[in-house]
C-alpha cells in the first residue's frame, strides 16, 4: 500500500469514526422541542432577544421580512412575532361604564399581522418554533384608554370596566386561534397589573385583571408545544410574584430585580416551577458594555443560572439596538452552558 492510498483510507476511517460519535445534527426547532423535553445540548445555552422593528415593519410580509432578517442574523433560538397591532385611542372612554360600548375588532382588524404569521410560518417553521408576542386583556384596555384613566375607571367602579374587558377578552381568542390555526407554536403571554402599588386595592387586579389574563393562556396551553410567560415590569417593579406565579407557561421571562431585592434565577424557577428566561438587564451591559464585558457577564449569569434555561433581555430591548451586538451575545450563550 502507497502512502497515499494509506492517508486516503485514514481520513476515511476518521470521518466515518467522526460520524458515529457525533449526534446526527439538529434544527433549532428540534433543539428547542428537546430542550422543553428536558434534554439541553451540552455546553449550549438556549438565547433569544426581542425589539420592535419600527413603523415600516409592522405588519403584513413586511413585518415577516424583518423578523426573518433579525432571525437568522442574530441566530436566536426560535423566532418571536411582534404584537404590533394595537388598539387605537378610545376618546368616549370618559366614564366606567363606556366601556360596555367597545366594538369587538374581528379577524380583518388582526389580518394584516396573521399575514404576518403565514408568512414567517411558511419560511421558518420547518427550521425553529415560531411565537406570538400576546399582550393582556388589561393591557389592551391600555391602548384603549390613558393608562391613569383605566386605572381610575377600576378603582371608581371595576365591574363596568369589567365589560370591557370581556369584549378584549372575546377578540383576543379570535385572534388567539387564528395563530393556531395559522401554525404559530405558541405564544410569549404578556401580564401586567400586579406590579408594585399598581393599584391602591391589589383584589382588583386578582378579582378583574387576572380572570381574563388567564383565558387565552388556558386556551394556548391545551394545544401549543412552547408557550413563555412574560411577567412584564415595563411600567414599574414588582414586590414579588405571588400574583402570577401559578400562570401557564412552559417557560418564565420576568425581570430578577424586584422593587426591594433582586431574585436569582435558581429562585424564579424555583417560585414558578418551570425554566426561567432571562438574566440581562435590557438598560445594562447588553445595551452599553464593551464585547468583552458582555461575554463576562454572560458568563456568569449562565455559571449561575439554573440548568433549564434561555439568556435573554428581562423585557424587550431598545430598538436601536445593534442586532450585530445581539448576535454576540448569542454566540457567547451558544458556547456556554453547564455540561
């Protein structure tokens, strides 16, 4: 035997030894239906950050186009729809009791962002799981109205208010099982009321604002693989989670620093029973530190991170963001991990 023919078969036999060690390579979508299984790659951490795209990107393929260009520059691990549409001001919301009169937006107020869906369904499905973003009955109520009038209508009477909500509530699972249909994989359910002195009375938020959080979530829950719970303190802190910790979901997002403390996020798994998402502040290092401090930091809220988990922002990050920055911190998660 020549010595090349000796190189040739060597090579051979290392590929085909190469092979069968290695585990036959995965898609993200099957990476994450495994991972939700419990069975995480080792040295891998799952990562996904979120911002919105501006107003040209909205919704419909153009929406579509973006999200799958932030997707695939950013390598996140499943793929994120932004809610963009929202309700319009409702300038007759003077008292409670107009809110009995809110029109129920059918399924042509949501069709420019189902277009959304189909779109990004029809390119990416096969690849990663795709995700709704949800926002709360409570929150819709927000687009609806001034944040102050809302709450003042819920103090003065919340059983008007209460009407309104049942109308949100209706629309939402139209909207809800339209994605399904459609082909989303779930949904990132968004709540908010239950923050720190939200409201003078915290039954309002238990006896008026979590009844209807909790319909689309009970909906999403029987039928979709991957739904997160997005705790949401964009308004303000939280004392604790107490109020929310029994919501459905197979995954938390929430922020670890409360109103008087900051959690771990062995804590938040441990309150809310299943992984935790999260570990960066979205106004700290992943807005503003070098890519050296980013990776040190990274490196250590996954050493200190339970063994289920996903890196990502507390809430979405600003949207002038650098997706290149993004995609940094995502590399340094995808090398990361505990074995």
């Amino acid at each position: 035997m020549n010595r090349r023919t000796f190189i040739s078969l060597s090579s051979a036999a290392a590929l085909v030894r190469s092979s069968l060690a290695a585990p036959a390579p995965v898609n993200k979508r099957e990476r994450m239906l495994s991972w939700l299984a419990g069975h995480g790659t080792p040295n891998y951490t799952p990562a996904a950050f979120f911002l919105h795209f501006g107003n040209d990107y909205k919704a419909g393929s153009a929406a579509a186009k973006r999200h799958l260009e932030f997707f695939r520059h950013t390598d996140m691990d499943f793929l994120k729809i932004q809610f963009e549409q929202t309700y319009s001001r409702q300038e007759f919301l003077q008292k409670p009791a107009d809110w009995s009169k809110l029109k129920l937006a059918g399924l042509d107020f949501y069709e420019p962002l189902l277009q959304t869906v189909r779109d990004l369904v029809k390119a990416e499905k096969k690849n990663a799981l795709i995700l709704m973003t949800l926002y709360s009955p409570f929150m819709c109520a927000g687009h609806c109205a001034p944040a102050p009038v809302l709450l003042r209508h819920l103090e003065e009477n919340p059983e008007a208010v209460k009407k309104g909500f049942e109308i949100l509530t209706e629309s939402q699972l139209l909207f809800v099982r339209a994605c399904i249909k459609e082909g989303v994989d779930g949904f990132y359910t968004s709540t908010q009321g239950s923050e720190a002195r939200r409201f003078s009375n915290p039954a309002i938020f238990t006896r008026y604002v979590r009844p209807f959080d909790l319909v689309s979530m009970k909906e999403i829950e029987r039928v979709c693989p991957m739904n997160i719970l997005h705790v949401c303190d964009y308004v303000a802190p939280y004392d604790n989670y107490d109020a929310v910790h029994d919501y459905p979901g197979h995954v938390v997002n929430c922020n670890v620093k409360l109103a008087s403390r900051q959690m771990s996020g062995q804590e938040v798994t441990q309150l809310f029973k299943r992984p935790f998402m999260g570990g960066m502040d979205r106004h700290g290092i992943i807005a503003t530190g070098t890519p050296a401090q980013v990776e040190a930091e990274i490196r250590r809220v996954v050493k200190n991170s339970p063994r289920s988990f996903i890196l990502g922002a507390d809430c979405t990050v600003e949207a002038d963001t650098s997706w290149d920055r993004l995609k940094h911190a995502i590399s340094v998660a995808h090398q990361v991990g505990l074995e």
